[in-house]
C-alpha cells in the first residue's frame, strides 16, 4: 500500500558520493580547528605557565593564593608552601592553589 518500488542507483549517482562525503567532513573538521586555536591552545599555554610559577617559587616571595590571601613565602615543599600572612601567622597552602607569585622586591602591578 505505502511501498514503493526499490532502483539500484546508477554509476553517475556513485561518483558523486566522493565529494557529498567530503562537503560532510569538513565543516567538522573546520569546528576542530577552530576550538584549537579559541579554546585548546590558549589553555595549555595558561596551564604551562602556571606550571612554571609554581615551579619557581621560593622563600621571601610573595603569593597570592585563589581564595585571596596575600603572605610571604616562608617554606617550600613539594606540593605546599607555607605563607606568612601576618606576624607569627603562618598558613599551609597546596602550591596548585596559588594564583600568582611576585618574586622577592618586585611590586604589584597596577590594574
């Protein structure tokens, strides 16, 4: 009632897959690059730069942790630090909490 008749396709018809296949791939592939350079890469180097300032902090610098504390470095271990954040106050921190390092007589910079 509702079926109808089944045709082979024909050789034209085949040849010209080749190319709806492509007109398919490469808008996806076009969006992969595109997320690559907006968001992959710009990410991985903020991680590696991070990466590196934990790596180089050390005693007398000043640090600033995610949740807004601001202390001098008075010891380093492998994966804490410890800040002075008043006189005799002194706080442990995880170093991958830290947002930001001033080395040791530099100053702030102005926003």
């Amino acid at each position: 009632m509702f079926a109808s008749p089944a045709y082979a396709s024909t050789g034209a018809a085949a040849a010209s897959g080749g190319g709806a296949i492509i007109a398919q791939v490469l808008p996806l592939v076009l969006i992969f690059v595109a997320f690559w350079f907006l968001l992959i890469r710009p990410q991985s180097k903020r991680m590696k730069q991070h990466r590196d300032m934990i790596g180089a902090v050390k005693k007398n610098d000043t640090a600033v942790t995610t949740g807004g504390l601001i202390g001098k470095v008075t010891r380093v271990d492998e994966t804490e630090v410890e800040l002075e954040i008043a006189q005799n106050v002194r706080v442990r921190v995880i170093k991958t909490m830290l947002s930001e390092v001033r080395p040791h007589g530099t100053k702030p910079a102005n926003d």
